[in-house]
C-alpha cells in the first residue's frame, strides 16, 4: 500500500492492524496545528473519512466530528488528570505508578499551558528532584516517560502541534542491579546469613511477605495482590494471574513445604492473603517503610541512592540463586520473563567454571567423569582411569 495525499499508510505492527491515518494541517488561533488521527483500514474507507474531515472543519465543526468536545483544557494538570481518569488509562499496569509520578510532577508543571512547557522547565525539574528530593534517576526516568507519554497524546488529539520534551532524554541509570548486588556480596553463598538476618528483623506483618519473596522471587506487588484462590494446596503451586503480572500472562509457581506452610497458618481474613495487613491506599509504599525498618536493624543499608537496597533486590537475590542451581529456562519460567536474556542477567560464572566445562567436555573421551562435588567418579561401571589401567 502506498501514502495518499494528506493520507499516511501505517503497516501491522505489535498486534495493531495495518491502517491509514490522516496528516492534514488545519489553521486555528492564528498558527497551523498537524492531525494525525486514524482514518480506516482500506483506502476508500480513508479517504471518505478524510472528506468528511475536511466539510466538517470548514463549518467548524471539526471537534464534534472527531467526537471529542471543544477543547477547554487550558493546563497540564487539567489534561493529564482528564488522561489518567479514562478507562483504558486506569487499565494499565502501570497506572498506580502513573498517579505517583503525576503527584510530583504537577508543582511543576500543574498549571502550565500544554504548549507552554520547555526543556528548560524539565532540567529545572530534574535538578530539583535529584538534589533537593533525592529521588534515583530511576524515579526522574519513569516521571520523564510520563510527562512525554501525556504530552504524546496531546499531539495526537490535535491539543498541540508538537511534543515540547521530545528531544529530552533519560538519564543514565546506575549499572544493572543484579552486578551492584553481586559487588556488594549479596548474592554469594556467605550472604545467605545476612538475607536470614533481614527475615528476622522484619515485623510480624513484613516477614511473611520477606520470606515468600526471597524464596519464590515474586513481585511485591504479585504478593499483595495474591488470593486464596490462588493458591493449590493439593497440588503444590501459586498461580500469578495474568491481571496482576509483569507479562500479562499467567504462571505457575511451585511451592514447597516451607512457603505452604508460611500461606496455610495466614488467617483468613478476606480474599487476599496478605493485603489485608496493610491499612491505607498506598501498601506497597507503607511495605517498603516496613522493609527499610528491617534492613536497618539487621546493620544494611537502605535505599539506591544510599548504596543500599529495596524491597524489589529480593527479587534479584532469590533470582540468582535459582540460576545458580537450575537450567536458565526453568527460571526463566518462574521468574515469568518474556525474554531469557533478562534472565541471564542471575547467570554468574567464574573463571574455575570454565575450567571444569572445558575438562568436563574432554574426559568425555578418556573414561574420566565428576561427582556434583568434582571428584572422580566411575564411567559405565568401570573405574575411574579405565582406559589408562586396560
């Protein structure tokens, strides 16, 4: 298929059809404002469309066409709160941490005209953020995407012409978690202490959600949401329902007796398992209070910006482990990565593993085997050296 005037042809991408889209500019308040707005699937459909567009904004009547009313937003903050208030919006996964990040960015930019935002006001707003507030550049990263993701969707509705922040990029993040983990001696066996000591100096209401996240490498948000339902006794598993996972597909956990028996001595009090310890709107934040109150009492320190760590490192430390002593694709699985290459970030191997793979591989043709523990073994029943004692 190939572009019309005033007519883009947009190819299947990421489950979304083939379509066309209008790329008209009509003049209003003086100045020319570009519309991109989905026209149709088939190119008779597109332009019947487009003709209608075009009589509807020469009787000035284009806003009512497109089936949105006039525009009286006059601020940020106005159509930002508009986008987080629609259903497909509130939808996402991400739409709590959306309402955090909008709580912090309208001081800021609340009531500025949407055209009226520069890049200038961003840096402004970093800087602040980082020294004043101390936020991660994680945190500034997610409230960049926000405020571009907004300002996206203006453009698109035809509110401005062009996206203020587009050039705005994200910071440099620190260095992937799990090697800042493995150099702090998190992740080796001698730290398995200093993970039990965390466990003993949670609250009662922490620790149980402290040990089923260090064991099974579930979400904090994948645990507070968790439901009796859930879980089958019988059968030895959790089931993360797609509603609440990362992937938006379900995956099967299996349990053992440690964490059935952590889930089976709860109490009943409601459909949630753990939620219902936590008063308020906000648990996942009253949690990582909880966590940080732990953390300290057992000597660590909290926080990322501190060289410490949160809440989401249990993740990353039952993660490793399991790489440690299991195939990479039955983690994978657990773990309900989509890619396995997010899953070979646990992989760690040192230079005394590569010996024993090469020599490994070799005494597949002298007689030669190991035990789990390096020692020799005997190959087919024979001792170990028969090729050399025959």
């Amino acid at each position: 298929m190939k572009d019309r005037r005033n007519l883009k042809w947009y190819p299947a991408k990421d489950g979304r059809p083939a379509h066309y889209k209008t790329d008209i500019s009509f003049r209003d308040g003086g100045k020319y404002r570009r519309y991109r707005i989905e026209a149709g699937f088939a190119l008779g459909q597109a332009e019947d469309f487009l003709r209608r567009m075009i009589v509807a904004e020469r009787e000035g009547n284009l806003d009512e066409f497109l089936g949105r009313k006039k525009k009286t937003v006059n601020s940020f903050g106005e159509y930002a709160r508009y986008l987080l208030d629609t259903p497909n919006w509130k939808k996402k996964r991400s739409w709590q941490r959306d309402e955090y990040s909008l709580k912090n960015l309208l001081p800021k930019f609340g009531d500025k005209a949407l055209d009226e935002i520069t890049e200038k006001d961003w840096n402004e707003y970093t800087i602040d953020r980082s020294k004043n507030d101390k936020v991660s550049d994680a945190t500034i990263n997610r409230e960049r995407s926000l405020i571009k993701s907004i300002l996206n969707r203006a453009v698109r509705e035809g509110m401005i012409e062009k996206n203020p922040l587009r050039y705005v990029e994200r910071l440099e993040e620190p260095e992937n978690r799990v090697v800042a983990l493995r150099k702090m001696g998190l992740l080796d066996e001698k730290a398995l202490p200093l993970q039990r000591k965390i466990i003993e100096c949670s609250s009662p209401k922490l620790c149980p959600i402290v040990e089923v996240a260090l064991i099974t490498a579930m979400r904090q948000g994948e645990i507070l949401e968790l439901e009796w339902t859930d879980i089958d006794f019988k059968k030895g598993t959790i089931t993360i329902r797609k509603e609440i996972s990362k992937s938006k597909k379900d995956r099967i956990i299996p349990i053992g007796g440690r964490i059935a028996k952590i889930l089976d001595s709860r109490e009943r009090k409601s459909e949630h398992v753990f939620a219902d310890d936590w008063t308020g709107n906000d648990k996942n934040r009253m949690v990582q209070r909880e966590f940080q109150k732990a953390v300290e009492k057992a000597g660590m320190i909290y926080g990322l910006k501190n060289g410490g760590i949160v809440f989401h490192d249990t993740r990353h430390l039952a993660g490793s482990w399991m790489a440690e002593h299991n195939p990479i694709v039955v983690v994978k699985e657990i773990m309900g990565h989509s890619d396995i290459n997010t899953t070979l970030r646990y992989v760690h191997t040192s230079k005394m593993s590569h010996y024993r793979a090469i020599e490994g591989s070799e005494n597949r043709f002298s007689g030669r085997q190991f035990d789990d523990n390096g020692n020799d073994r005997p190959v087919d029943g024979q001792p170990a050296y028969a090729s050399q004692v025959n």
